[in-house]
C-alpha cells in the first residue's frame, strides 16, 4: 500500500478534487471508552466517507492518531483501538475521489502547537481557503496535507486570543464556506457549524458523556440520546458538565437539502427532519407532478427506494424490487479484456426479468449526474424485456457543482447543465423523463429557497464562491 | 493473516463446521479470458460463500491455482489474474462457518495424479465422506485438507477406469449426499450434479465458450445466455464442440427448496424457476394464511423483501422500509467495552424511527434459526416506537439440520426444533407470530414433496444419513 | 504475497530446482517450550534455507503446521508460536532456489493417513523420486507438492507394517539418496540418516529433553550438550527416557565434504569434525601446493574467511580485510535502469582501496562455480588499484551436479567441468590461479576417497543416479 | 503496521530518544535515474540507519516522497521507485531508537511554503532545536514530527531572504549543533555542513551529475567518483553546471572520531582518511599501549575487525576467527520462555571452540557502552573454554552522551562515566583490560584534541550544549 506518499504542487494544491471531499465526523467527551465508541460512531457514519478512517484521542497532555487509508472496520482492531487510551475522541470518514487519495489528507489531523497538541477532523469545504493558504505560506507557514482544513488550525495556533475557543471563533470568522468541525484541545473538545449551517452536525448524550456526529444514525447504533443540533455559526465545548456554546457568528441558516435528497441516511434525523420522510415525500409530489402510465413502480437501489415508495404509494402503482444490487462491490474492480457491454453498471445491479419482463415500469432515482449511469440501467431493463421506461428523478435537474463539500462533477460534466430534459430523456434512452420541480422539492421539504441551500440544483449560492475556484471548475468560461 | 495453518486431528477431521459448507461455483471452457470470466463470475456468486475465493486454470499440461481467505474482490487483482492463464478456469467461494476457516480448505483444492493434474470445485455436502475417507486411509492415502471433497478425487485417481469422466462417474457412484461439482483435467471441464439434483448448477454459452454456474445470476453479469440445467445425476464435459453429457446414475429428483427461501439471489433462476417470484409467492400465500390487523408490512432486510413484498400486495397492507441495513459491516467487528444491547444487530440493522413510530406492523422474514435475532429486532423496533409486531415467516419452522450444504446448526440450537409456535412468539416478544405451512410452501413453489428436498423443514431426508453423522449432530441422542 | 500459489505439470514435478534444494532441520520432543525452542534451532540453521521456514507441532492428537515464505525470524511472531502447542515438535527451513519458490513446497509437509497426522522435514535429495512417485501415482495416489519428500509419507502411509517406525524403516528401504530426515507422529519424533551418511544429523540434550539438528550450531544457541551423530542408516525415536535407534540398512559411509568446504557453519562441529579447523586446514595445505608472491592475504567475505587465515598463516603473508560486505542484501533488489559495471556484486562486496591499493594479493575463496563472480570480483579490485590478483581455491575444481541435496547447476553451466585450469584462470582474469587438490583436500579432511562424498568434485556418486535424472540434468548427452 | 501513528505531547516533543539519532543521507541533481540512484546510494548507507527509509523526488513543480518503517531494500520495489520520477533527488535512512519509532519522524520530510515545496534530510542533532521550537510554537507555527530537523524548513519558510539558499544560510545562522543536510526545492538541491563539519557529507560526480553522500561508500556502488567533502560551514548547490558553495559560517573544524572508531564503514573516506586504516592504526598503537602474553588476537565481529587486525600485525600475535556472527538477526526476536543465558549476544555472535579452547586471547572490540554485552562475550567465551582473556578497546573509556546525532546512551548508563577501569574489568569478568588512551588515538587519528570532536571519550563539547539538554540527560545532576 502506498502509505506515505504525499504530492505537494508548488501552490500546495491539486486542482482536481482536493477540495471537494464530503466526510463524516464524531466526537465524544468524558467517557471511559472513547475510542471505541468513536469507532462505532463512524462505523455508521461510513456512508459519508469509504476512503479513510481515523480516530485521535487526547490522554493527559498526549494526543494519539491512528488513520489510514480503507474502511473503518478495516482500519482498526482491538489493537489499534488500544493504541487509543484517553476520555475524549474524534474521528473522521472521508469520502473517496478518484485519483486524490493519500494518506497524508486522512484526518483527524493533528499538529503541535504553542496551545498545545490540536486534532481537527472537518466535514465540508472552505472557499476561501486557497486565498488564505496563500496568506499563510507567504508569511512562512508550512502546510502538510492539500487539504482545506489544515489552514483552521493555523488560524488557531496564530490567533492571539487567550483560549482554544476564543481563537477558534477568530479563525471560523476568518473562513468561509459550508462545514462542520471538530477540535481537540488540551482544553477539550469544541465542535462548530458554519453560520448558514450548511453542513449537519448534532449534539447527544451517552450515558452522562456528551456526543456529536453528522448524523444521528450514530447515536442509534450506540445508544446515545439526540439532544439538539449545533446551531449555525456556534462553537460548542463538550464535556460532562453540559455542552456550553457561544455564537461566533451569526447568518441566515440554509442547510444543505442534497443531503436529504441523497446524501444521508434514510434513518438519520437532519436539520430537525427525518430523511426517509422527505424522501417519501419528494416522492410523492413527483407523483403528482410527474404522473405516468404504468405497471410497476421499480426504484435504482439503494438511493431511490423511499422516493419510489413515495411514488407508489400516491399513484396507486405497485412497487417492485426490479433491480437487485450487489452489495460485495470492492473498491478495486478489474474489468474482463473482452468487452461486456454498460459493465460498470452490472457489476452493481441486474435486473429481476421474472419481475419486469413485458412490463411498463416508472423507474425511480434521486439524481442523475453525468447521465451515463441512467443510461445503461435503462438499456439493461430494456434487455431484460421491459417494455416502457418512465424515468422519475426525485430532484430536479443538478446544474452547479457543490463547493460546501459535497464530491460533484464540474457543470462541464453535468448532463442537466448542458442539455435540456428532451436532450436528457433521448440521451439516456427512456420513453418519458420527469424532474422533480425546485418549488415541489421545497415544499416537500418544508423550508423556502432562502432558507435552503439548494445551489447544485439553482446555481445560487448562499456563500460567495471566489472567482478562483469558479474559474478552476470552468464555471466562468461558460 | 494465518495463511499456512492446517489443523489435522488423528481422525483427519473436524467434528464442527468441516462437512456444513454452502459454496459457489464457476466454470468456462474454450475461452481467450478465462480466469478473468471466472472472476467475474464468482463475484456474482459472491453471496453463496464469503470466505475464501479460488481460481484454477488449465494451460498446456499445468494446473495453476491462485485462492485465499476473503473476498472475491479482494483476492483477486490483475497480477494474480494474469498468473492464471489458460482457456479453461474452474472456481469457488466458501462459505464462513465459525472457527473452521483454514487456507487448507479453500478450493479449488489441486492434485498431481497418475491421469495428470486434478482441480475440482465442490458445492455440497458428501454423508458417507467420513466412512469412504476411514477407507482410503486404510489403504494409505494421504489426506490433506478436512473438507469431504477431497475423497471425490481419491476415488477418481484409484478407479481402473480409461477416462476421467468414467473414473468420475465411478467414484460419484461410491460418494453419497447433496451436491454439484467441477473437476478440471488434462480431458478437459467436467461438471456433475447429485443423483437427486439437491443442488444448483445451469449451463449457458457466452460467446461460444460453455459455461457453468450455480446460479444463473453470473451469467447475467457476464452476458452469457442460459442453455440448461446439468441434470440430476449427469456429468457433462464442457467444450466449444458443445456439451455431452452422459447419465451416472438415475433417481427421483429432489431440488432444495431453501434455495428459494433463502439463499439463492432474487434475480437467479433457480431449477427453472425465478427466485423472486418464488418469494413473492412465499409471501402472498402467507398473507393468505396468517392475515393481520396491521398498518404497514417491513421487511427484514434483505432477505425478508420479496416476501414482505409479496405479503403486502396480497393483504393490501402498505409496504415500508422500517428498517435500513448498514452494508459496510466487515468480518470481524469490535464490540465496545461497554454494553450496548442488542449489539449485533444493531451493527446490521436499524429502525427508521419517522416510518415505524406508533404503527401497527407486520414483520416479515424468511425464516428463524435460533430466534435471538428475531428478537433482538422485536425488541430494537419496540424501542422505537412501533405499537404492534406481528411476526410472519415466509417458510415452515425450521426443524432440522442439513446434510446437504448448508450450514445450519444442530437440532439442538434450533428454536423450532424444541419449541411450540407459541413458546417462540413468547420468546421473541412479537404480539403474534405466523409460519408459512410446509404445504403452502410447496403449493407456492410448485413441487410436490417427494419432489422436494424440504428435510429442514420436515427432518425427511431424500438421501439417507448416516447414524454417525446423526450422532455427530446430537440428532439421535434426543 | 503470492501464498497459495501451486504449479503441478501433468507429471507433477518441475524439471528445475524442484530436487535440489539443500536445507535445514530441527526437533525437539518432551520439551514444555517445544515451537520456541525449535523456532530458536532454526534460526541458528538459517544460512542453510532463507526461502522459507516452518514448524509442526503434535499436541494430543492433533498435529499443528505454521510455514511461509522468508526468513525465520519474520515467519514467525509470538502470536504464529502460540498457535503451535504441545511438547514435540519439528521444524524446516528451505534454501533458494530461483523460480521454484511455492508455499506448497515449504516444510514441514502434513498429511492426515490411516496412522494418524504425519508430519515430515527433510534435507537432501532421493535420487528415485520420481520413479517412485510414478509408481504411486499409477495406484492411484495424490500429489500435493513438487518435493520429493512426499513419496516417503506415501509409502509410510502405504506400509503394513505395525508402526510408524518399523514402516519408517520400510519405506527408507525403498528410495535411494542422500538425506537426512526427521517425521512428527502419534508414536513420537523420528530421526533418520541415509545408509551412507551423506547429509548430517546430531543428537543433543536440553534439560533433559532430546534434541535433533542439522548441525551443532543449533544446540549452541539453546544451550543443548551435543550427544552423539545419528548413525549412517540409523531411525532414532526421540523421548525423553532416551533416545533408542534401530539400523534400517548398513553400507559404508561417505559424508559430503561440501558441508565442510563452503556450506555448514564455521563454528559447528559435523560429522565429528570442527567446520572452522577443516577450511583452515584447506587453506594451509593450498599454501602448500600453490604458494604466491604476494604481498596479502585476502579472503573473500565470509566464505574464505578461514580458509584465508590459513593460508596466510602457512605462508606468512600478511592477512588482510580487503574486502567488505553488505549484510543488508534483501531478497530482492532493484537494478538501476543504467549500466552499472559489476552491479551484483557490487551490491555485496566493497573493495578496501586503501588496504589493497597497489599491492599483490593472494585472493581466497572456497570455490569457482561459474567463474562469473570470480571474474567480477577480479576486476573490482583491479580498478581498486590492485597490483597483482593469485586466486587461490580451497576446493578442487567443481566439476559434477550434486544430486544429494545441494543445489548446483548442471554441468553445463560449471566452469570447471568444460575449461582447463589455464582457461578459467585467462576467464577470471586473475594473474595466477591455484585449487586445493582433491588428496590434499582429503588429506586435510582426515578422510580417504573411499570414506567421502566428493562427487562434485570427482563426478563418482557413492549412491548411483537414474539415467533418467542425468539426462535431465545434461550429463549424459556431453 | 502502524503506519500512521503520530504521538504529540504537549510540547511537541518526545523526552526519550526524539534527539539523538544518527542517519545516512544522499541526493542526486540532473539525472535520468534519480530515484533509483538514489535508492541505491540509500541502500550502501543502511548501516547508519535501518529504521526507516525515504526518497523525495523533484519532477516540474511537485515534490513526491515515498518513505516508511524499515530496510532500504525492503521499503522500496519498482512500482514504489517508479512513482518517483523527476531528474533530481534526496534519500534518508534513520537509526532505530528503541521506542521512539514513527512513521511521522521518518525523512525525508516536506512541506509546502510560500517557496514552494521544500524537502529535507538530515543527518544530525540540533542542540537548540527546543528552544527555537519553542519560539516557533509561539508565534503560530504547526509542528507534525518529533525531530529537530522540522525547524530548519520553518525558518527557511519565514526567511524574507530572496531565493532558497539564502533563506537556508539565515536558518543555519540560528541552530547550533552537529549536522549535515540536504534540502531539495524548486531551486535545486542544496547540501550544508555545520559550521564545526562535525558529521560528514562528501560531494561526487556520477557520468555528469553531482552526487552527495554522508559516505563515499555510495559512491562505490554508483560508481560516482569523489570529488571533495562539502566544507564546514558551507552551503553547496548541486547542479550539472558543477556545485557552487558558499561559507555562511567560519568555525574551527572538529569532525567526529567516533565515526572512525566505530560509525562509518570500513571501506568508506571519511573527512579525508580511509576508516579502515584508522582502524588498523588505533589497533596498532592500543598493541604497544597495552600489550598481552597471549596465543591469539580475537575480534569481536564486525566492528573490532580492522583494529583486531593492527592489534595483531603490531604484536605478532596470531589473528583468529574465534567468534561467529549469525547476519540474519532481524528486527524482533523472540525470547524462549525458558531462560538461556546470555541470550542476546548469543543471537549475534557464537565461539568456535575449536579455535579457541585452552587459548589465551586477546579480545579486541572498538568500544565498552554499559559493558553488558562485553561481560556475556567473555562469559561466552569462557564457557567455550578460553584460559585468559585479555580485553583491549580500540578507543578510550566512553564518558559521555553525543549531542551531535549519534544515539548514546545517557551518562548514568555509560560503565565508564560510573567506574574506573579495574571496575569495569572486574564487572565483565576480563583478565586485564586495556583502553586505547586519548593521545593515543588522536595520534593515530592524525589530528589533535582542538581539531576533532571526541566529547564522547572527554566531555569536551565543540558547540555549547544547552543547559536543558544536559538536564535532560541527567549530566547536570550529577
């Protein structure tokens, strides 16, 4: 494996992906068992994160990492897991983007610092963290990942205030973009939210232990009690005695909606919300907006399955299971010299004939990106003899690439942003195509356009993006 | 990893786990990309056996073999692959059994004989191994491995017979039990099934090159065309010319129908029938026969969907995913220090908390083994707040171990095999629970009894065990 | 790591290397620290096998194997020892040999027979193996691996004898070789020598516990008494009551003097004599029959170390170390993609330019194989501004294969066998060139022709070799 | 493996071990072959580090490293030398420290700075590397490792200087120490000496391209000639234009001894004198300091080798091979549960009692540490059967730790900073016992007290050792 290669550019970036990771994040205080519970914690966060794993403890003034390349239950056993001593723990999935994958961009990260030993595990993406990089090696900092992140804890380890927390309030004010943080200290652990709250983070309690996680899938799996979220533009002190927050900004809060739409887990409450009841119910209203006639409902498993029950249940056609997924898909797959015609795809789904030969089936998903994916699943349930395709997409056309951390294309790649729905439904070869509209997304969701950050669907984003970064993804050339 | 460790008692056995391994198997002949099919198609069997994976190819007079402990996936790449070359590849997952993983017993297992080099791949279980192998040793054999398969290709060195296939046909003559088999030689592939036909196996043709597989789902994946099934009691030997068979041995045909139930994929049709529309069937005549006052139907997932989805149209009773599965669960897994109930299950399955929450639900699975998963679930979904569980089975209590392939375990741990109806509901706390009848079970799959191996569900066995194997099992002592 | 990978040829041997691998064994029975004891033995047996290494344990009735690929002390691990209980055990490690490294031909070697488990370690050659194996092979036998020590389990296995040693002794009857052997079963640890005593085999003592090896450094590790050599044709019974052995056949003896000219370790005792005193008897007598005038004494490190010393005290040159070598040399090493002159043994050896610049040396080795390194090691000093180079060998001319168990290559490839003294001299490249003669070597030695293996030297096999071997090996033809 | 286990204490640095190791250090400038010449300039300097190894490569603007735990040989294989393209080139390997053994400290090591990326390998001690670290800290900077070297690459990336080498010339103003480095950046590579030239660093030409090696070892292996040492205080830039230094500092110059005593190798030219002819003459004059009735002269292997050797020549008495050194020692060994004594030297070394039995010897070894291990060997040796031994020390009594890179142990545990010669005769159970003397060895060295570094035999530090280092160590207090 190749552990401990590092590339740095001259401008100590990579422009492809670098800044575009969706991750997720855990963090426990004052408990006995920080460290495997913190594993347990990212063990139900992996959906957020495949590419890597990693935990830091703080024991004493000591604080330990162990982080590598794979997934959680890979990455540690018992015996890492007792490499780990220590009452308090954060840890971090980060999701994988091809060709961007070094160990040296694992977190949490940790450095040596005049406060003290600091961890940093972070979810989202900071849009001016380019622009403050620079700032930063041009008065002598040296970085050590292409991460975004590393420039946080500058910011602290420079900041003339007197606490971790004081400093870390200077240095989000100085940042800007969508993202969750958690900080380890020798003054304890603080986790923040961004002041339009476009990353989820949550606050529980285990058995007298204050927990937070990205998601609430977690706290199920540990038993831990939800409490509330962080608010937006908070920063949050855990420990036994009770979290105590502090504002450090103060904006109005647009939470991300992709992660209901896709992002989450279904059993997973965010932003306040269930995800599997807004599923059902972009579902639903994409029903009523997009009606067609048919015989079965049939979703693109996993991700469509609560739209398309959603879908059924308000059409009155029935649902099935026309598409199996298979579920020991590695992460290196090695394709066969002789051609198999939409490959990719089969190596994950195959259809149920017996289920949707000679049928006229509405086909579910939540999103289509590139196109080239809808594409060879309609071509191989038309193999499979079905005999009319009605593709239903439970949001509505994505047209802008996310910059608050969520892993998209450039607009370049992006089918809907290049093509009408027409061009789009010929493309992929179905017999209808319909999108969920914007206001029907909205109002399934419950929030106004304002109060949401729906920029990969609008192109409208809540933090200004940098013209470098837009420029970097080709959106200003267009 | 413990890649050398062979364990061998005196007796050549091991009393647990050895002779209870359900497998996949894979084979092509005649084909430019053979072990690279041969992958392929494994990974598609992936689900048949998770525990080691093996590939042996014939090329000129050698037989290579490349196997592991792990997944398809991961034992595999293309250095190992292009270690394999050659136009005829035979393969094989292995089932995890508790305790009983040795390298030793990965297959295909390889001998250099006095007709040349021997790969055979075994699905199955052989009822008088023990005996034939007490036998063979007698006689100074040597014996390398536990699995019972070894003694196929004992008997097919010792036979005076001219060919391999008629020295195979001899010594399938001598061997007893449930199975499917692929042998390689210098005479080419040959792949046999049981006298009774207990287990799968289907030809197809891709691109000429005849291929074998157990389920009809690897053909699927590499865009070969089914032909047939590999009768009961047929050897066939597999070549471009096209495949002769030739029949060994003549009995009534009895197909296990716990394929059905549980183990074949939804989208592989299984002794000319469609898995899923089996379970489909399962679950409408168990509607039909255990009715419920009740708001939705949920699934255990995966196993229990097509049933609960069966059960759900025939009842009119909405269907809803109440419980989401984590599919990043690893082999091995670390349990905190700390108790957190219902771990196990906890770490596969959770409530979706919005969809359950004061509901009335009927909980369909396919089948309860020892009854504490079952009531693990029971317990987690009460927690979260689901009013009424009425537990419905889309099979007959499960009664009685298999001889045959799959690993079941002994009577004695079998909850159906010691309890009432009754005593179980109250064992796993549902407020009713209801088994599919073995005569629905076959009125649905469409077999009469004596046409169908359901000894699991009835004790009635198609090919007679033998008292040791009983007394091994705890069977007769009761 | 390529663990699990079999090569088997329809004739289930590989013409090259497979019957050539010299080796190094070890036991220990009635011992409560058996694997540690026999994973410390082997570890002072390591110059004679870096290929692989392994342990097999009996405990109760259970025989336990741990073997891999490397070297001993990376094998095996606490964990890798504690998977080895019990109070007898074996132990094996395996020499290089290009191309033909498998797993499968690691040692011990483990079969399950009608006897019960049997274990097998082995050093040397069997001269009819492969007849044998034919033989077996045709009455239907399996063949696991390309060693020839196979055959002796199979006709173990086979033996109607009552037990293991009287079917020990049977079986020995039958092959022919040179060899040394030692067999782990239910009735205890047998120990073996050919009937002409060609390889070595000591018996020692260790807290009362017997002990076996290959040559005595092993008991000075552990801190075991040297006993007694097993006798030419001699099965020992290793127990803690005694040792008690049996005459299997009698013929007259002739050790391998190889053992003592380049392959045992200076500092063991074998076959009664000290392997330091022997070379440096070598050495003195060379000084005799090929004096130079030569201003030092150099050897090449580490195998003409003491053949060196004596000649430089015989002839009061001046010893010098004007040689050094690299003992990091890996397993495998990276060739630079630009011409580096000398490159392999650059990688080793080092000329001292200061201690030989501009001076006439006597260059020592214990032999000439290819003459290619010789020749290397020539001109390295050459362009270290040595004068004037008098190779001096402390063997005769390496003529003839060994087929007793020490990889040579075939005739063909042996300088010595197709070139005169004058031509291999004008080859290397040296100024002059003397080797020991073979009276002289035997005269130092203590032993006549008659009592001696010397058959790479002279080409006269004590035991005869198949013409079926020397056309394989291409002497016939010549 | 622990591959990504970083331990910060809140001062960012380890008390034990974090500060004192010696290492091996090359670069290569406009080569085709960089990374691989690299590795095998690596690979000729393994004996001064076997902990870890590394390479960083410069190809356009990106800097690449590879490096982890363990041998040159056994870190690095094609695919891992082919990720490092690029025509310039710098390699570490680092001395294992018992404990202190990251991933993290491994070199070399990179950052990204306002000059690009930057690159360094060290080989040496910073003595107020604590307190500028210190400073550092407390104006914002992040530190990743444990080792001094990381504070270097923070003042060059601080320097307002224009250009790297000045940059680098202003940071070598502000440490203080023994060291020699390498730095690699968009401007080239440039190599530095202390200002004492205490550690050594040679520059050489391989066909065209400027080379630089803590040894000329590795330019044997390279077939590089030697063109000159880089001086002290001076700061070269490679390029094939040819080197150009500069002084950025004038100090008398002190080179270490003990490299010649015991650190280099012997076929190394190190600060101008052949290592192997130091040897020899500190053995000669010890034999006339202290002479001994005795019938051989015994070097403990390797490192007495060469003085064992002037011992001999200069007395007349015979030199004997009467100790073995087994070279495959691996990097963990497991100790028998059952005691033997003296188990650890007996892994190393062995006596060839035939050589040695009723002998009266003098045992020659370069140095005495805590006299452990000297005291098993003359037990050893005793037992072996040895009638006197005579020890002599091929330099003076070891008084005092290393502040300049060379990982000693502290003063409480060097035997001769505690006792007086006839004590520490007594303590390891010699006869006599004599040390070569001070003058003795600077006479042979060929330079006097003021011109060499030997702080290890007088206390004598040529750079001030910072109070709190001497507290550390325990020096002060005593």
């Amino acid at each position: 494996m190749n552990v401990s290669r590092e590339a740095l550019t001259s401008d100590g970036m990579e422009t492809r992906g670098g800044f575009r990771d969706e991750c997720g994040i855990f963090g426990i205080a004052d408990s006995e068992d920080a460290a495997n519970i913190a594993y347990l914690g990212l063990y139900a966060l992996q959906h957020r994160g495949q590419e890597s794993a990693g935990i830091a403890t703080l024991d004493g003034e000591l604080v330990r990492v162990e982080r590598e390349m794979g997934y959680v239950a890979d990455v540690f056993d018992e015996a890492r897991l007792s490499r780990l001593p220590g009452r308090a723990a954060i840890g971090h999935v980060r999701y994988s983007t091809a060709g961007a994958s070094h160990l040296a961009n694992a977190q949490p990260i940790v450095f040596a610092t005049g406060r003290g030993p600091l961890a940093l595990a972070h979810n989202g993406n900071l849009v001016n963290a380019r622009e403050i990089r620079r700032r930063l090696e041009q008065s002598g900092a040296l970085f050590t990942t292409t991460s975004d992140s590393e420039v946080i804890l500058h910011l602290v380890a420079r900041s003339k205030a007197p606490d971790v927390a004081s400093a870390l309030a200077e240095a989000l004010l100085d940042v800007q973009g969508g993202y969750s943080i958690l900080v380890l200290s020798l003054e304890g652990i603080f986790a923040a939210r961004d002041p339009h709250g476009i990353r989820p983070l949550s606050l529980g309690t285990r058995e007298g232990s204050p927990v937070v996680a990205s998601e609430t899938c977690a706290f199920d799996l540990i038993e831990a009690r939800f409490e509330r979220d962080v608010e937006p533009g908070e920063i949050v002190r855990l420990s036994r005695a009770g979290v105590t927050g502090r504002r450090f900004a103060i904006a109005n809060s647009t939470p991300c909606i992709f992660e209901h739409v896709y992002f989450a887990r279904p059993d997973s409450t965010v932003f306040g919300k269930s995800v599997a009841a807004s599923r059902e119910a972009f579902g639903a209203r994409l029903a009523r907006e997009h009606p067609a006639e048919a015989d079965l409902v049939v979703p693109v498993p996993d991700s469509g399955m609560y739209a398309a029950l959603g879908y059924a249940r308000e059409s009155g056609i029935p649902f099935a299971l026309g598409l199996v997924r298979n579920h020991y898909v590695g992460r290196t797959f090695i394709e066969p010299k002789q051609a198999i015609r939409h490959f990719g795809v089969k190596v994950k789904l195959n259809p149920v004939r017996d289920v949707v030969e000679g049928k006229r089936i509405v086909l579910v998903d939540d999103s289509i990106v590139r196109g080239t994916t809808s594409k060879k699943i309609v071509r191989m349930l038309r193999e499979a003899g079905v005999r009319e395709i009605h593709m239903r997409v439970s949001s509505p056309p994505t047209m802008a690439s996310c910059h608050y951390g969520i892993d998209t294309p450039t607009r370049r790649e992006l089918i809907a942003a290049n093509s009408s729905v027409e061009e789009i439904r010929q493309f992929i070869g179905a017999d209808s195509l319909g999108y969920l509209s914007t206001e029907g997304m909205l109002e399934a969701f419950g929030r106004p356009l304002q109060a949401t950050c729906a920029a990969c669907f609008t192109g409208v984003y809540p933090v200004e993006i940098p013209e470098e970064e837009l420029e970097k993804e080709g959106a200003v050339a267009r």
